[in-house]
C-alpha cells in the first residue's frame, strides 16, 4: 500500500469522523474511541479498495492496475473541488 493509497483512507476517515456541518467535539470523540478508530479504519480501507477496483474495470482507465495513480487521481480531484469551494 503506497502513498496515495493511505492518504485516501486517511482522507476517507476524516470525512467520516468529522462529517459536513461537524466540529471540534466530533474530532474529540472519535479520537477518543480507539474501537470507533478501529473501525472507520477498516471500512475507509474497504471504501478506497472498492473505489480503486472501479476505476480498473472502466473501459477507459487510463491508470491499468496501479493502485498508486488511481489513488493520486482520486486525490487530485478532491482537491481540484475543494479549490472551487
């Protein structure tokens, strides 16, 4: 698991801990359940592993099977939307 796959999950359990709307209490509680931690990990795993093996079986990947790039170009376009936020 390279780089940018860990940045998306890291990126996906953020997303789930602090949801839209949410706050500094939200963040404290869910980094104060290690079993909460636990387990958004594990489904922000599962999560970025279904999103990637979709992109691979679109007729036009331009990525092939590399885990990395499909990760990098996931990434590239949350930043490209929040940017226009």
């Amino acid at each position: 698991m390279g780089p940018n796959v860990k940045k998306l999950i890291t990126h996906k359990m953020s997303r789930d801990a602090i949801p839209d709307g949410g706050g500094f209490a939200d963040g404290l509680s869910f980094l104060s359940n290690p079993e909460r931690m636990a387990k958004a990990a594990r489904a922000a795993t599962e999560w970025v592993e279904h999103a990637i093996a979709i992109v691979k079986t679109a007729p036009d990947n331009p990525y092939g099977d590399d885990d990395e790039a499909i990760a990098g170009e996931i990434l590239r376009q949350i930043d490209e939307r929040k940017a226009k936020r």
